[in-house]
C-alpha cells in the first residue's frame, strides 16, 4: 500500500492547498467567445418559437437585444468580479514591506489575465524602472501576480535587493502609495456554459418582460371578438401582478439562484496566499 503525506509531497500540514491553482486541460465540448454573445445567439438559445413581434407585426428590434445582453455581461463582470470582454488595463497598487520581501505578490483586480503588457516601479509621477515581462509570474485566472528576478548565475534573488540601488530611500520604510503600475490585457478567451447561460438568461428576463406586454397590448389580460354570430376569445396570464412570460422569468430566477452560487464560489477572490 502507498501511504502518501503532505510532507511527502512537499507541503505542511498547516498550509492550503490551492485549488484555484490548478490547471484545467480538458477542452471545453463547445467553445464560446465573448463575439458569440450576438442577438443572434441569445434569440436561438432562449427565444425559439416565440414571436418577437406586437399584434402589428413590428419585430423588437436587434438594438434592444443586444442591449440587454450588454446589461447581462456587466450583472455578471460585477458581480462575481471579473472581465469577460477583452480590455486593456492599468493599475496602481500600493508598495507594502510584506509583499516586496515576498517577490512582490499583488492580487490584481482585474481578471481573468491574458498578459501583463508592462509592469512599472513608480516614486510619485517618476517612472523609477520598468520590470522585465520575463520575471512576472501570474496566475491568469485568479489575477495573482509575483515578480521572480532571474539574472545570469543566479535564481530567485530577493526582489527588495536587485532594485535597492534604483530606490535606496526605501529600504527603510513599509508603505508608499501607488508605487507599482500595471498595465494589463484582460478577458475571457473562451467562456464558461456555466457564465454563459447566467448572462443570457439575464438578458432574456428583459426581452420576456417587453415580449409578456405586447402579446395582445399592454395591460390587456384577455381579447374578444365578435363577427355575425362568431365569436373567439384569446386569454394569457397577464394582470396587474403578472405579464405573459412570468412563469418562464420565475423559473429562470429560481435557476439563477442556483447558478450564481456556483459561479460566486469558482470566481472568488482568494483570501490568502500560504507563504513559507
């Protein structure tokens, strides 16, 4: 029998181990990019069979959509603290003792990470010294990011000691404001069905709330009409508490709930950083 210790495999028992680390290599069955987020999808995904049209024949238009699947990706982008559309960023982060004895650990905010375009050490306005790409490690999903100096001879140097003669007078201090610039480009390559499916259902509760008022007309519940002894009548379930689609927004409100959960605990910010 193989009797495996955390000791064994290099880690105390008091330290985490880090699951938001580990490197997912299965492909995804179908693959989404934020261009596919296009009226065109949400209108196939959540809309089939259901005219998008008034009693006139006016069809909703495609800018009210795409609209509400703007509204869908920002809920998401702000709520679980992430990018899903590709952006170029920058960000100060303040110098703490800590960190920069710790290879300069800083927990972006802006994530999931594509590249780091520029990292820079800052005194003020002055730009004191650019930090070579090549010795910024990053964790592209949680947004973690190390700055690991690797000179000729040499491996893992203490970062406080390779940049002492560019800043001398701070050796001696624990904080200064603003003093690493980062500039990043940030997205999502391909997006989770999970994520997807939370911004589309967001969008179509939108469209389904316009859609449930011009079914017959707003605020009409029900229709008759009479024509030399004939007579139809048309009813849905609009009232005043209700439009023509609210069973269908209750149930993907419910479904949402579940979804945002999982989503909350996959895309949370991690808490700390088990340091040696």
């Amino acid at each position: 029998m193989i009797n495996l210790s955390l000791n064994s495999i290099g880690l105390r028992e008091d330290n985490v181990i880090r699951l938001d680390r580990i490197v997912e290599r299965t492909p995804a069955t179908v693959e989404i990019t934020p261009a596919d987020l296009t009226a065109a999808w949400l209108i196939k995904t959540y809309f089939f069979g259901i005219p998008l049209t008034d009693q006139f024949g006016n069809r909703l238009p495609n800018d009210v959509i795409e609209f509400n699947i703007g509204m869908g990706i920002d809920k998401a982008q702000n709520e679980f603290k992430i990018r899903i559309l590709h952006a170029e960023v920058d960000e100060q982060h303040d110098f703490t003792l800590t960190n920069w004895t710790h290879y300069v650990y800083i927990q972006l905010w802006n994530r999931p990470v594509i590249e780091i375009k520029k990292a820079s050490v800052m005194i003020g306005h002055a730009r004191v010294s650019e930090i070579p790409k090549d010795w910024i490690v990053v964790n592209r999903h949680t947004g973690e990011m190390w700055v690991l100096p690797i000179l000729p001879g040499y491996f893992n140097i203490p970062i406080e000691k390779i940049w002492s003669f560019y800043i001398p007078q701070m050796l001696g201090m624990n904080y200064m404001p603003a003093m690493l610039f980062i500039t990043s480009k940030v997205g999502m390559e391909v997006i989770d069905k999970l994520l997807v499916d939370y911004i589309g259902m967001n969008a179509s509760i939108q469209i389904f709330n316009i859609l449930g008022d011009i079914v017959l007309g707003a605020g009409i519940a029900s229709i008759s009409l009479s024509i030399e002894g004939l007579s139809q009548s048309i009813g849905t379930t609009s009232s005043a508490e209700n439009s023509a689609y609210s069973a269908r927004i209750r149930m993907y409100l419910e479904q949402l709930k579940v979804i945002e959960r999982t989503l909350r605990s996959k895309y949370s910010v991690p808490s700390a950083t088990v340091i040696d």
